[in-house]
C-alpha cells in the first residue's frame, strides 16, 4: 500500500458555543475554578489557555474533523474489504466498539480531571509518572507520523484536483516528482501550523464549513451509490444481506485482526474533543458528550457508506471492486465518475482535499497540548510549557510539532517509500498503547468508587477495562503478526529478518524510553512524583 493506504487527521481549530447546551460560558468556566488555577503541589494545573473558546457543537465539530471521515473512508474502505471482503460492515462495527468503550473511560476522568493532558496526565495519577509519560510518549509520536501521512495525502489530491479540473494529467502527474511533493507537503504543513498556532477560534467558519461538505458530499454519494445498486447500474453489485454485519463470518482471524485494525485507524482522533478541555465551555462534561456525539456520527456515516458502496460495486478484486489491490488505496478516485458522474465526482476530490487539510490543522491541537501539558509539570523542558499572550495557544509546542512532522515526513520520502508506508502500519501500535493504558487507568483511578453504585461499576470500571482489553489485544497480535516481512509493504530489516512494520513499532516505544531517562535526569522531581501526584479521588456524591 502507498502513503494514501491507512489513515489519519487533521484541521485547525473549531469554536462555537453550542445553543441549547444548558449551560452558560460563565456557568462553564466557573466548574472550572479552583480545577487548575492556583493548584497546590501535586494536582493539576492551568496552563493559561483561552477558557471558553469553544462549545458542545464546535467541540464535536473538532473531534469529527480530526477524524476525517470522507479522507478515512478513501483510503481504508477498499483495503478493509480487501482483507474481510463482504464482512467490511461488520468490522467497522467491530472497530466502533472498543473505541466507544474507550470513550467512557475518556468521559469519566475528564469529569474528575479536566486537563489537556489528557492521557499523560491521566495515566501519571493513576499508575505513576514513568507509564505516564510513556502514554504521552505514545500519543505525540503517533500524532506526529498521522500529521505527516495527512500532509501527504493533503498533497496527493491537490495536484490530483487540479489535473481534474485542468483536464491536464500532466498536472496530475507533477505529485510523482519528489521535489514538488515535498515542497508542497511542507507548505501545507506551515500553514496548518500558522493556522493552530492562531488558537481556537482562529478558523471557527472554516471548520464548520469543510465539515459540513465532508458530510453533505458523503450523503449525495451515499444516496448515489444506493441508486445504482436498485437500477443494477454495475454488473459487480451485491444485494444487501444481514450476514455483511456478522464479524464471525470473516474467514479467518488473522484477516480479521487487520480488517479490525484498519477500522481502528479509522476513529482514531475522537479524543480531540477531550484534549480541548481547558478551552471548552463545561470543560469537565462538553467535551465527554461531545466525543460520544463525534463517535455516533462516524459509526454512521462508515456503515452507510460502507454498504451504499458494496451493494452498488461489490467487494471483489477487479474491476470497481472495492476490494481490487489496484484501486484500494484510493477507493474514490475510482468510484467518483461511474457513481456520481464527471461533474459531481469532482466534489468528491474536493471533499478528500477537505478532509485532509481539515483534519491536518486540528491534529495539531492534540500533540501541542499533549507537550504543553508534559512541559507544565515538569515532564519536558519549561520552555514547551510557554503559551502565547494574544493567542491563547502553546506556540512553541505547536511550531515544534510542525517542523518535526515536515522534517519526518521528508526524511522518511527521501528514504524510501516502504519505510514511510511501514511506519504508518506502526501507527496502530501507539494508538492502541495509549488507548488501552487510559482505559486501564480509569478503572484504577477510580477503584475506590466502583462499588459505590452500579453506574460507577460499569462506566468507569467494566467498560473500560473491557474496551481497554480488546485494543491490547490488538496490540499484541499486531506486533505478532509484525514480526513476519511479509506484514506491511514486506520489507524486511536486513540481517534481522524480522519485519520493518515491528522494527519500527519497537523502535518507537524504545526510542521513548530512552528519551525518558535522558529526561529523569534533568527533572527528577516529575519522576519522584513531586509535581503530579499518583492518586485517587475522593468519594463524592454527584449532582
């Protein structure tokens, strides 16, 4: 598969205070009182970002624009049929569910700690700062290589859409010249990077406006796709049939360990919602909904499109296919012309192009606040922990994020382009280790609170550690399945016979830890637990 094969996010910055939300901007910030501001040693603490910059709508907006549907959907929905075939719905399914399981975990300690610092800060006081700063280790580097992969797509279709409009392949053609992808990959990433660096309200018409066309787009292409199916416009179509949504019917398990983990890829990027806490009205209940809001829109949109696609192409290896290896890695370049014809298709170059560069400015806000959050307490050098006066943004967390991801993105090109594509098969690996970590650290953190009630058992112990077990699951089989060449692009680490996909999985985690010790050694006291206490909560009743 090429760089448009996995998936991954991104947008600046959404606002907008959600109408009908029940609660007041001054009502908002006043939960948050007392939370950060002014707290004593070992609690959690302000960072000095813009207190209610967005609501319940803007923070959901954010999360679905980070995820980047019509982007995920391109460049995953042939590749998951390819592995599972008729059974594509189904996975999605499947995938849904640990992240949704995941997100209450999110949910509940947003409610008892509404920090930026999401899973770092999280995992630091339920089990300590060394596996604390190794579940922010994993979630800025995996944000890092999906920055990159979104610059490249973000790239790809650009010269992609103007050789449409143009009717010139030649244009088409200039994203194969090294020289001219790269030097547009690295202007996109600078704008993005100027746009996040703005704050949160810096581009509020913007996000609305590329989401809302991600999602209209999608429906005519849906309602399209399902007009072909009934008049049996592709002699490769399919009736619908209940067994596309049993997962058990996947042929067999190492296929349905890569379909699932394609899904995965697909949600990743929902806790946006949460990592905006700070600046969020309601900041310790807006962004729990509005992640849940986030998480029933793209489980939507995925299965209808999913279906509307399979019944009007099928799943099969040629032709319109979606599982056909000649076209998976970009499922609507091929589909957009037979299904919505010369003119429309065009839209929906244009809505993956949304997508992307949509999805490329708001990915930043998870990593900067991520390293913002590290920086406060004491985990990264204090400079990172700087937040601009005006702005309200942590820029130089965000610049940094933005020259690592160009100067990753072109070092990993140069290099060869299996390596690139191998290092975003490792993406699944970071994802699924800070994922199951948070779960895991809600129901420890809250231990002393699960046999208060029945809800506190299942949402903040059950669940999680359920949705927590499955992703860990995933983990490990993908780094089994990993250890084999053949996984990934097949590449292969000479000497070692071992596959590039684990070699560079490994090499991250290990790359982190080493990272951390050099860090102990300059602030000892994060790591003694001076300035972020391991702890649990009071017991409370709640309102």
């Amino acid at each position: 598969m090429t760089q448009l094969d996995v998936r991954q996010k991104v947008g600046d910055t959404v606002s907008g205070v959600a109408q009908g939300d029940g609660q007041g901007q001054n009502e908002g910030q006043g939960q948050d009182q007392g939370q950060g501001q002014g707290a004593g040693q070992g609690e959690v603490r302000g960072k000095g970002l813009g207190k209610g910059s967005v609501g319940l709508v803007g923070s959901a907006v954010l999360g679905i624009s980070t995820v980047a549907p019509v982007y995920c959907l391109t460049s995953t929905l042939g590749s998951t049929a390819g592995e599972v075939g008729v059974q594509m719905p189904a996975v999605f399914l499947a995938g849904f569910l640990p992240m949704l399981l995941v997100a209450f975990a999110y949910r509940e300690l947003n409610k008892a700690m509404p920090d930026c610092g999401t899973s770092f800060t999280w995992t630091v006081k339920a089990f300590g700062p060394r596996i604390g700063w190794m579940c922010g280790w994993g979630l800025v580097i995996a944000t890092i290589i999906v920055l990159s992969n979104l610059a490249g797509v973000a790239t790809s279709y650009f010269w992609l859409l103007a050789g449409e409009i143009t009717n010139n392949p030649s244009i088409a053609d200039l994203d194969g010249n090294k020289l001219v992808h790269i030097g547009t990959c690295l202007t996109l990433i600078a704008v993005a990077t100027a746009i996040s660096y703005r704050g949160m309200t810096a581009t509020k018409g913007i996000q609305y406006t590329l989401v809302g066309l991600q999602l209209l787009v999608l429906a005519v292409f849906v309602a399209m796709a399902f007009q072909k199916a009934s008049a049996g416009t592709f002699d490769t179509g399919l009736s619908f049939s209940w067994q596309w949504m049993n997962p058990f019917a996947v042929g067999s398990m190492a296929a349905f360990t890569a379909g699932l983990s394609l899904s995965i890829f697909m949600y990743w990027g929902w806790d946006t919602c949460l990592t905006a806490n700070e600046e969020t009205i309601g900041s310790s209940k807006t962004p729990g909904r509005a992640s849940l809001i986030a998480m029933v829109v793209l489980v939507g949109s995925y299965l209808a499109t999913g279906i509307a696609a399979q019944m009007a192409v099928g799943s099969g290896t040629s032709g319109l296919g979606l599982g056909n290896p000649e076209t998976s890695a970009n499922v609507f370049a091929a589909l957009a012309g037979p299904v919505m014809g010369p003119v429309l298709g065009i839209l929906l170059f244009v809505a993956v192009l949304a997508s992307a560069a949509a999805s490329l400015q708001t990915t930043f806000i998870p990593v900067a606040r991520t390293v913002l959050a590290m920086s406060t307490y004491e985990a990264l050098p204090a400079s990172y922990a700087k937040v601009h006066p005006r702005f309200k943004t942590p820029g130089r967390a965000t610049v940094t994020a933005g020259i690592a991801t160009g100067a990753f993105y072109t070092v990993m090109t140069l290099v060869s382009e299996n390596v690139l594509t191998d290092t975003i098969f490792a993406l699944g690996l970071m994802i699924c280790f800070y994922y199951s970590l948070t779960a895991f650290a809600c129901a420890w953190y809250f231990r002393g609170e699960l046999r208060r009630s029945v809800r506190d058992l299942l949402f903040k112990g059950i669940l999680p550690v359920t949705g927590g077990l499955l992703l860990a699951a995933v983990f490990f089989k993908t780094l089994t399945d990993a250890w084999n060449p053949s996984y990934g692009s097949g590449s292969t680490i000479p000497g070692l016979g071992v596959g590039s996909v684990f070699v560079i999985g490994v090499g991250l985690l290990a790359l982190g830890l080493v990272i951390m010790f050099v860090t102990e050694r300059r602030s000892p006291a994060f790591f003694r637990g001076e300035v972020l206490t391991k702890s649990t909560p009071a017991l409370v009743v709640e309102d």
